[in-house]
C-alpha cells in the first residue's frame, strides 16, 4: 500500500521536500486522554504492550489527535531483554524494574539471542500488522529498539539511574564479559528490527538513551560499533540513530551507515551541521520543557529551530515528549512545523 504522507520517509533518504516532517518521540502516551483512558482500564502498561489491538489504537491515537507526520508503534526498548530471557516489571511512578540482573558469565551464557529471541515477540509483530493495516497509508510507521548499550544498562543496573554506576562498573571490571552481553543484545537488535520491517515498519529509530553516561573512549568502545553493525545489517529501510548525550560523537556518526542523526536539546544546530557533515539528516532537537511556554513562545522557538537547521531536517525533541506536558503545547508545536509549508 502506497503512503498517503511520505514526507518522513522523502526527507529521511534526503529528498528535497516542502518542508521538514514532524512527530514527536513519546507521543503516544499519558499527554493524550484517550490514552489515559484505556490505561485506566488495564492492569498494567505491561497489557498495554503486548496486547496487539491496544497497542495499535494507542499508536494512531497521536495520528488522529496531533496530525504528525508519522505513528511510531507502541511498545518498549524493554522488550529486547525480556525475550532474552531477563523479565522485568514496570511499577507505576517508579519505573522499570528487573528483579534478577546480569552478574555472572553463567547468566551471560543463559541468555537467548538473534533470532530465537527475536521470534519470541510476535504480539509486536502482530501489533505492527495490524497498525498498518489501520492507518491504511496515511502516514509512514517507525519501529524502534533501544541501543546495546542502553539495554545493557538496565539488564546490568536493575532499573533506572541518574548514573547507571553498576552498569559502568561492569565495563570497568568485566570488560571481556560486558562485549559478550553486548555481542548478544546486538544480534537480538538486529533480528527484532528486522523482524519488524518484514511486519511493515517504514522506518526504524535506534534509541541509545544512556549514551550520555559513558566517557567518549568508552562510548567509542562500549557503544558505537554496536550501533554500526546494526545500521550495517538492516538495510532494506531508513534509519535513525539517536544517542542523547553523545556530543562527542557526532562525526563519527557521520561515518554510520544510517540516514538520519537526532540530536538532544543541547546541540547547536549549526555546530552540529559542520561536525555531521552535509549528506546526514539531523532530527530534533527543541527542549521538551519548551513546551510548557505558552503558545506564543512554542510558535516563536520552533520556527526559529527550523530556521537554524535550515533544510535535511525532521522535526522533533530533543527527547521524548514529557507526560505532564500540557496538549496545548504539543499542538503548537505540530501546527507551527506544519504552518512553514506556507512560509517556504
């Protein structure tokens, strides 16, 4: 089925368009009521995830709400590890949780991998499925994993942290075992994405959340070549890597195979331009906050955003949308984004 609105995918593969596409990471979620309306229903956002009509609805709600540009399909980087074979919880105002972490080469050994792992998620794929077959082509779906590194996080620290201190000390003292962790979730990435191309993704985004932790000689070593071999062997779509906090990095992802760069909110658009290189797509990067402003000030801060990045350009955050960001805002920012069609 052709694309309706295939100004993500255009712009992503570098295409001249009429102007830059827009969504938001976290869009489907606690800033929309349709969306607290079915949560209030379910046990858990765990249901949510892996009940395949759910998570398609709560997909195309921002779709329907927001007018974006694209869904991006309801799920969590978490999944990955629970395949594995590495359950986790997600306690409400707490966040996730695993009761049992990565300590040992035993456990390391334990853990299922590529494929075997991937097939064990088959209510995304489901998910996916049905997601497309709702949005009949009206705008484009991304399909997204969490980063090794940012996996490794959570498998190794056991939840959510400020400094994932466990997790680097794990990279300090078994750094031999923390690549085969790696080596692991890095395969399993590979056949997830893979996996949800063949279901009907558009698009995937690779999320290394906790890149910002890691020192750039670790970031170089822990991190980025498992970034690489991802983007390297999924090949038949366009890809975004987004690495918050990895300033540092930037030219080299400018030599990663992938289409697309998003940068947080603490990137000069400009710098991040001449240290990127002119054949990348940059994607992002106003602050979340921003939207708390009143209108006035959203319409004012976007369009100067766009303005600084100047063309190659998706718009978005510079992270996920936050859940107690009032509606208002966020469709300030959709429209202004969608109003420069009849400014350039």
């Amino acid at each position: 089925m052709s694309l309706q609105n295939d100004l993500l995918i255009r712009t992503a593969r570098g295409e001249e368009v009429q102007r830059p596409p827009v969504w938001l990471m976290r869009q489907a979620g606690r800033i929309l009521p349709q969306y607290r309306a079915i949560r209030a229903r379910l046990s858990g956002f765990k249901e949510l995830v892996s009940t395949p009509s759910l998570a398609a609805e709560v997909t195309i709600q921002p779709v329907d709400e927001l007018d974006v540009d694209a869904a991006i399909i309801f799920s969590d980087i978490l999944v990955i590890p629970e395949a594995m074979g590495l359950d986790y919880e997600l306690i409400e105002k707490v966040g996730p949780r695993f009761p049992e972490t990565i300590r040992s080469a035993a456990q390391v050994e334990e853990l299922i991998e590529g494929n075997d792992a991937a097939e064990r998620l088959t209510y995304v794929y489901d998910a996916v499925r049905l997601t497309k077959k709702e949005l009949a082509g009206r705008v484009p779906l991304i399909g997204f994993s969490g980063a090794p590194w940012t996996l490794l996080c959570y498998m190794v620290e056991g939840g959510g942290s400020k400094t994932f201190s466990k997790a680097k000390r794990f990279l300090y003292q078994e750094p031999v075992l923390a690549h085969q962790l790696l080596e692991k979730i890095t395969t399993s990435v590979i056949a997830y994405l893979k996996l949800k191309i063949q279901a009907g993704v558009d698009i995937v985004q690779i999320f290394d959340s906790w890149a910002g932790v890691l020192t750039p000689v670790q970031y170089q070593t822990f991190a980025l070549p498992y970034i690489r071999r991802i983007c390297e062997e999924v090949q038949s779509v366009p890809k975004i890597v987004f690495a918050k906090g990895a300033w540092h990095a930037l030219e080299e992802f400018a030599d990663v195979p992938c289409d697309v760069v998003g940068l947080d909110w603490t990137h000069d658009p400009t710098e991040a331009r001449e240290r990127v290189g002119p054949d990348k797509v940059l994607q992002g990067n106003l602050d979340p906050c921003q939207l708390y402003a009143n209108v006035e000030d959203i319409e004012r801060a976007v369009q100067e955003m766009l303005t600084s990045f100047a063309g190659r350009h998706i718009a978005n955050l510079g992270h996920g949308v936050y859940p107690d960001t009032p509606l208002e805002g966020v469709k300030a920012f959709v429209r202004t984004v969608k109003e420069m069609e009849l400014i350039l």
